[in-house]
C-alpha cells in the first residue's frame, strides 16, 4: 500500500456513505478509479462502475458495497430531543454516549446520544437500550431550535468516528463494513494499470449501493450489466474473539487470509478456480460454509439476468455493525492480491458450466 492509497483509504473510511445517501462517499472513490480505467458509469440509485476494456463482449464484475448503517431521525420532541429509526442494521445497544454527525442541507449537525447517569438508574429495574429509549441530543430545548439547524424528519445520522491503527497491524473505525472493500476493489484497479497488465475481458469496478437494506445496488447493477461472471468481496465476521460461538459461526480468524464460502449461490467451479489461484500464488485462505443463502450481493448477482457464475472473498471482520470495526493489515493485502491473481489468469469466454 503505498502513500497515496493510504491517503485515499482514510478520507474514503472517514467520509459518511449511510445508505440511500452514498453520494460523497462515491465521488471520492471515482476520483480516486479514474485513473485507472477507461470509461465509468453511474447508476439511477448512485451505483458507480468503473470499466476497463468496456468493448470487450466478455463481462467480468469485482464488486463491494459502499453504504454503511446510519440512523433515520423518526420524532423530535416538543423539548427537542431526537428518537429515530434504523437505516439498515443499527445496533441500539451501543448508541448511548456515542456522538454523530446529521446530515443536512445545512450542512453537519452534532449530536450526541444521550443516557442517564448510573446514580439515578434504578437497579432492580434497569432498562436496557432499545428503540424505544434511546435518543439524540443536538444541544437544543425545542422542537423549532432543532428545525432551525436543518434537522427534520427523514434527515440520516451517522456515528462520529475516525479509522485508527491497532498494534500497527489492525485498522479500526466505523463502516469498514464495507467501504474497505471498495477500497480493495479500487487497488486492484490501480495495480493492473500500474503493472500495465491488459485483460482479455471487459472488467466491471462497482462499487454498489443500498446492500445493507436487502442487496438492492447489487439487484439493479446485475441486471445492467448484464456479466458472465461475478467477484464480490463483503466482510464476515471473525469469530476468534469473546462472545462468539463456533460450532455455530465456524471459525475465521483475522490475519489468517480471505475467507472462501461455499453455498447454493456460489459457483463451485469458480470458486475451485480461486482457490487453485491461491494456492499457486501461496495466499493464505481460509473456508466457511452458508446455508440458503450468503447474505452478500453475491446472492443479487448469481440469481440475476439467466444465472451469473458467482463466488464471494471475504474480509474477517471482528465487531461488524459497531464504531470499531476492526481488520487484519495482512488479510486486506491478501483479498487484493488474491482478486488480482485471479484475474491475471483468467480467460475470456471461460466457461464455468463444466462439471469435473
């Protein structure tokens, strides 16, 4: 990673992308892409492509999503303060005593959620936080003041937190789920135009919209592009540290590789294909097993159009949907790696119909 990526992936992990608004989040990523592709394209609902090869009659698509969870405001009280909603999978447990950031026309509005001292809690009655208790304070002491700042009904909110170094080998921060993916899309970008490497293929760049509300970014972009083959890259979780369970989970631990799943929307020639990549390249990977489904826009991409041939790369992720989202340096390096790789060795018109 050089410096200029290490420039571009702070201010892109910075930035708010909540979902339904990804807007600012997807213009820092273009201008970052432009560079190294040859032509781009924005979708209805914000979904942006970047393409190389774009005449080539072969589709290939490496795809993240860009949106992060946020916060709807849904009620402001008469003395002006804030309950809201979820905007896709919100964790209320950890909202009090966390700062955000509103989103206006006016621009940033602060806030912070709001919770009562320990002193005056009641023990044997304590409330746990829930949609139903926590809230947002502005610093206002009416409904009409908090108008004033641009805040209504609708406006999205976001948690106000920056990525950090852990150790020198873990990134930390909010919405590594999953603009860190976008981030490992767009470096596999920049090392095939640095290497000066020519694709027999078109390659599709997306980076998609609204995963977090039910995989609608990846639904519309599969139906435009319309690829013979999909590479989507998502986080999962890490299941190494305290609280998890697993012979339920399975095991994946960070800084030990990608994880490869195999499941119904995963193509098991392809997938037999990256992990012939990795081992030929000696990455690291590491496997897990989906049920009906992998809960990814993998799932979006292999049932659109007739069947797209498609398999998931997964990032460990320990404390996915909280303020610190936490990845292994070496596991981000080696999606990359293992994404270009994959695409160096592949042919156009391959077909994944085979049966061995």
């Amino acid at each position: 990673m050089n410096n200029e990526s290490k420039t571009f992936l702070k201010k892109y992990l910075n930035n708010a992308s909540p979902t339904g608004f990804e807007t600012s989040g997807q213009e820092i990523w273009l201008e970052y892409l432009k560079p190294y592709i040859d032509e781009y394209f924005t979708h209805t609902y914000r979904t942006v492509v970047g393409v190389i090869n774009p005449k080539a009659e072969y589709k290939v698509v490496i795809e993240a999503h860009a949106d992060e969870i946020s916060w709807f405001v849904n009620y402001i009280t008469e003395e002006g303060y804030i309950y809201v909603r979820r905007n896709g999978g919100s964790d209320h447990q950890i909202a009090p005593s966390k700062r955000v950031n509103i989103h206006t026309d006016k621009g940033e509005v602060k806030g912070i959620f709001g919770w009562p001292a320990i002193h005056v809690r009641d023990k044997s009655s304590e409330e746990k936080p829930s949609l139903k208790n926590i809230f947002v304070d502005v610093g206002c002491s009416s409904k009409e003041e908090v108008e004033k700042l641009g805040v209504h009904v609708g406006s999205v909110m976001t948690f106000d937190d920056d990525l950090m170094e852990l150790n020198k080998n873990y990134l930390v921060g909010r919405a590594l789920d999953n603009r860190v993916g976008g981030f490992m899309i767009a470096e596999v970008a920049r090392r095939l135009h640095e290497n000066k490497k020519e694709l027999p293929f078109g390659l599709y760049i997306v980076n998609a919209v609204q995963e977090e509300v039910g995989l609608r970014g990846a639904q519309m972009i599969a139906e435009t592009i319309n690829p013979n083959l999909a590479l989507v890259t998502d986080v999962c979780h890490e299941t190494t540290s305290p609280m998890y369970n697993k012979i339920e989970s399975g095991l994946q631990k960070a800084g030990q590789g990608p994880v490869l799943t195999y499941g119904p929307a995963v193509h098991n020639n392809l997938l037999k294909m990256i992990i012939e990549t990795a081992e030929k390249n000696k990455i690291p990977y590491q496997r897990a097993a989906a049920s009906r489904a992998t809960g990814t826009d993998t799932d979006a991409f292999a049932y659109s159009n007739k069947g797209v041939a498609s398999a998931l790369i997964s990032l460990p992720l320990k404390y996915m949907h909280t303020t610190v989202e936490t990845v292994h340096k070496d596991d981000v390096e080696n999606v990359i790696g293992l994404m270009y790789e994959f695409l160096l060795q592949l042919k156009s018109g391959h077909d994944f119909s085979y049966i061995k």
